[in-house]
C-alpha cells in the first residue's frame, strides 16, 4: 500500500519529464487524496506489522495527519511538510526554484532532449499562472504577504521578466549545451516560448503581486494573517515532529542562545576579541580584512573557489566518523544574481542525474555577509556531510521503503544537516582554526 502512496506522492510533485501542478484544483484533489490515504492506513492493524513496517506506518500516518492539516490552509505546502503562507514570495514559487533546474540540469545530448526542454519551458508558463491563480483565491481570504516581502518578490520576478530571452537562467545554459552538442535552432524557438509565453506569465504574476501593495504592511509575523496563531502551530509541529508549545519551544530556543553564546564569548576571547558583547564582536570579525575578499567579481570568485577546497577538505576527513561515504559529485556555485536580494544565504540543490553534480549554492549578494569564517559551516550543513551526504545516501537505501525514500520531513533534512554541522567539528574540520569554529557556533 505505501509503495503505491509514495509513486502517487511521486507524481503529485512533478518529476521527469513533467512538472508539479500548481493549480487550486490540484491541491484540492491531493487533498482529497491525502484523506483517502488517511483512510486506508486506519484500516490497517498496527499490532500486527514488524518492527520496521510499524516505523513505516508511523511515519505515513504522521506525514498524512500533517499535509491533511496543510492543505486546508492557504498558502503553499508539500510533501516536505514545510509550509509558506505565501504561495509566491522573495524565497518561494516557480520563478525562483524552477530556472535552475530547467535552464540548468535538462539533459541536452539529442533532439528529443531538446524536445523535452522546450516543453518544460512551456509548463513553466502554465507554471507560473497557475500560481498566480492562488495568490488571487488567498487574497481574498485576507493572506497578503507584508510590504517588504513583496517588493523583493516584485524585484526578482521583473529581473527575470526583464531579461534577455536566450541570456537568463532558464535558457543560456541549456543553449550553451545544446550548441555544444551540435543541436541547431534550438535559440530561436526557446526564444520565442520566453517572450511570448513566460515573459507575460510574469507580468501576470507581477501586476497580481502589486495590486496587494495597497493592502500590505510591515507586520512580518504569521500572527497577523488570518487563523495566524493555529497556522504557526501547525507549521510548527510539521516541522520538529514534536509537540511542545510554541512558546515552551521558544524558551527552549533561548537557552540554547545562551549556552551557544557563552562558548563563543570564550573562543572571541582566545582571539583577542574582547571588547563589546558577542554579537558586536561577531560584527568586527566580519570586516576583519584576514576573512574578507574584494567586493568585485572576481573577489566573488574567490569565496567559490576557498568554499571548493574547503569542501574537499572536509570530504578527505569522513574516513574518521563514517564507513559508508557518497560518491556522487557535488559543487559550489553563487546563487543567480537575479534572486539574490531575496535568497537565502545557501542552500543545496540535488542533481537526480548522477552524471551531473548536486551544487551548493551560496549567496554573494555581499562579500561581508560571506567572510571566510562563515563559509565551511554552510558547507558542512548544505554539502557534506550534510544534506548532499544525505540525499546521496538516501538514493541508494534499497533497504528503506520507497515511502520512506520519498518523504522528507523537516525534523529529519534539516535534523540531520544541523548534527551535520557537529558531526564536522568532531572529525577535525577545524583542526587550525579556531575562528572558523566560530562559525560553526554562530
């Protein structure tokens, strides 16, 4: 039964050769679906499974109790369990995760490669009105995203709008591999999808987002939107799996700022820095000019390369904390200008094709925001051995249920990329350098 669950989760979020359906009657059917789902797993005795098909059912009922709750809510959620408020915002929506991974990891070795490459170009299309759909039903129950939220969206959505058809992150790449490849007229007619098919999708979902500017404010918290208190509790629990209170929870937090803070005081110290609180010396750290390189492109090009090494680094110390290691390539890369404004400082991107590498993506919006201190802690959290180590494993886990392949919680990804970060401490990742540890306390 969760076999044939995880291929329809499978195909629910898009894959191969088809993207995911954003559309309002989409969610409406997973939702439908997801209490069938519910159904059929209460009609299974639990007494009588093994050990291991217990965990399973566990994990099932629990991902399905949560995308129940989820999808009854407005704004966006998945199988991930990790719901935004905002279907489209600085740090969500199809403009912002899909480019890469059409412009940047479609296959382009023949003319049927490039058949199906132009064919997501025009999904994304669909995309991106279907998105646009759900910002227009959740307006009208009140969900607007705060002021400062959709003027970075608005900045990040007219940047790709804006840009040359055959020259942004959704076609430059997949053009220059087709060149490559000996793929003739692929530029005009990937041109021509852009121009008269997505670029007004854009502008849709542009004029969409503005015309809610008049109705935002500056009021950041989940509180503020309709139902707020009871959608923070819900994210809440889909996210840790656990069920403390938001406050206890926030208390929890605060005391291990405490004891983090106190370590850190003490290696400040050990440099030399003792003058201000932690977070004042934290900020002096990061214009030391030891830890920082040119603020132009080619100090940009620097940080990627020292993350490189690190991150080879790191990869020859895994002998020390593991038995199995991953094999499968994977890189770092600086977040497209395009979205940088409004991206996070890194984040990871798998490759489901292993002859091309996952990339670690990091944000060189501002060199001071990247001072070399800061860099391997984001490697070992994003990269190895953390969420690449993990997705890597993960793939090749014959042993795991196909459920249990598919469904990635929170509390477990970003679980895991946290001890991830302490897992590098433990193997010498900062044999020599101390300030570096900082960082990974920070």
């Amino acid at each position: 039964m969760l076999e044939r669950h995880a291929q329809a989760l499978r195909a629910e979020e898009g894959g191969g050769d088809r993207l995911a359906d954003y559309s309002l009657a989409a969610r409406a059917r997973h939702g439908q679906a997801t209490a069938q789902r519910l159904a059929e797993l209460g009609a299974v005795n639990r007494a009588a499974l093994s050990p291991a098909a217990a965990l399973d059912y566990d994990t099932a009922r629990f991902v399905y109790e949560a995308m129940a709750d989820q999808y009854g809510r407005y704004g966006f959620s998945d199988i991930n369990l990790r719901p935004s408020p905002y279907v489209v915002s600085q740090m969500n929506g199809a403009y912002y995760w899909l480019p890469d991974g059409i412009g940047g990891r479609s296959p382009m070795k023949d003319a049927a490669d490039a058949e199906r490459y132009l064919d997501k170009l025009n999904q994304f299309a669909v995309a991106l009105d279907q998105e646009t759909e759900q910002i227009g039903h959740d307006a009208g129950l009140g969900v607007i995203p705060p002021d400062f939220i959709l003027a970075k969206t608005l900045a990040q959505i007219a940047a790709l709008r804006d840009s040359s058809p055959t020259g942004n992150a959704l076609t430059a790449p997949a053009l220059e591999r087709a060149r490559e490849a000996g793929i003739a007229g692929l530029d005009a007619r990937a041109a021509a999808i852009f121009a008269e098919r997505i670029r007004p999708a854009l502008q849709r979902q542009s004029e969409a987002l503005t015309a809610l500017q008049p109705r935002a404010d500056g009021r950041a918290g989940v509180w503020a939107k309709p139902d707020g208190e009871a959608y923070y509790a819900s994210a809440l629990h889909s996210n840790t799996t656990a069920s403390y209170a938001p406050g206890e929870l926030h208390q929890l937090g605060l005391s291990w700022v405490a004891e983090l803070s106190a370590e850190i005081d003490r290696l400040l110290r050990a440099e030399g820095l003792t003058q201000g609180d932690v977070g004042a010396r934290m900020t002096a750290l990061d214009r030391d000019p030891r830890f920082l390189k040119p603020d132009t492109e080619a100090g940009r090009q620097e940080i990627i390369d020292y993350a490189n090494q690190r991150l080879n680094r790191v990869k020859g110390l895994l002998s020390r904390g593991f038995t199995v290691t991953p094999d499968r390539p994977v890189e770092v890369r600086r977040v497209s200008p395009a979205i940088q404004n409004g991206a996070p400082g890194g984040f990871y991107s798998a490759s489901s094709d292993p002859a091309q590498p996952s990339i670690i993506y990091i944000n060189l919006r501002s060199v001071e925001e990247n001072a070399l201190w800061r860099i391997p802690t984001l490697l070992h959290h994003e990269g190895v051995p953390g969420h690449h180590f993990q997705d890597s494993v993960l793939r090749e886990a014959g042993e795991l249920s196909l459920f249990r392949r598919t469904v990635r919680f929170s509390a477990w990804t970003e679980g895991w990329a946290l001890y991830a970060e302490q897992l590098a401490d433990e193997i010498g990742a900062y044999e020599g350098d101390p300030v570096g540890r900082i960082g990974y306390l920070q």
